[in-house]
C-alpha cells in the first residue's frame, strides 16, 4: 500500500471511537521507509455548524460528499498498517489553505 502525502485515509487512533478520516501530513520521505510506522495526520469532521478559526472547509473536490472540515489545531499521531479505505487527495488549493492555517497556529 502506497501512502502520499496529502492524501485522505480512515483510521482510528487513541482517543476516538469510530475511525475518522485524516489528512496526512507527513514527509513523503517518511511515508515510504518502511522503518516508520507512525505518520501524522490531521482529523477531519463533518460540519455541523459554523467552522473554527483553526479549521480549513474541504468538500467535493477533496472528495468529500457533505461539508467537512479539515481540523489544523491538532496533529495525532497515526499507525500506517491501520489506514484503510483511502477517499483521494486535498485539492491544490485546499492544500494551500491548510499549509496557511498550519503556520497561522502553530507560529510556524
């Protein structure tokens, strides 16, 4: 299984209930040596109401069917042998937004 960066996969990491989908994040470099096995993603939620300021809006084109929200305040910690059901990559442009976001809160 190839895993890329910016990509959007389910898993289900400590913390959470059901598996979620994430964005991940990490180095490409990193997703393909087989000697890591952790990666980082950010969690994504459907949106319920108005979005937060550390939350970046994703939707059909990132292959969402309902509004989602791609949450940048937070990194988790992600297993790479309990991703599954990949759904497609971030647009160009919604890439920009979250790498925006991520400096924003992090003071990057």
């Amino acid at each position: 299984m190839r895993i890329r960066q910016w990509e959007i996969w389910k898993s289900k990491p400590p913390g959470f209930e059901t598996d979620h989908w994430f964005v991940v994040v990490s180095a490409q470099e990193r997703l393909d040596n087989e000697r890591f096995t952790k990666i980082n993603g950010l969690a994504c939620f459907t949106l319920r109401s108005e979005p937060l300021n550390t939350d970046v809006r994703l939707n059909s084109a990132d292959g969402f069917e309902t509004a989602t929200v791609c949450q940048c305040d937070l990194v988790y910690f992600l297993d790479k042998s309990k991703l599954h059901s990949p759904l497609g990559s971030v647009s160009w442009e919604r890439q920009q937004r979250i790498k925006g976001k991520l400096k924003e809160v992090f003071r990057l």
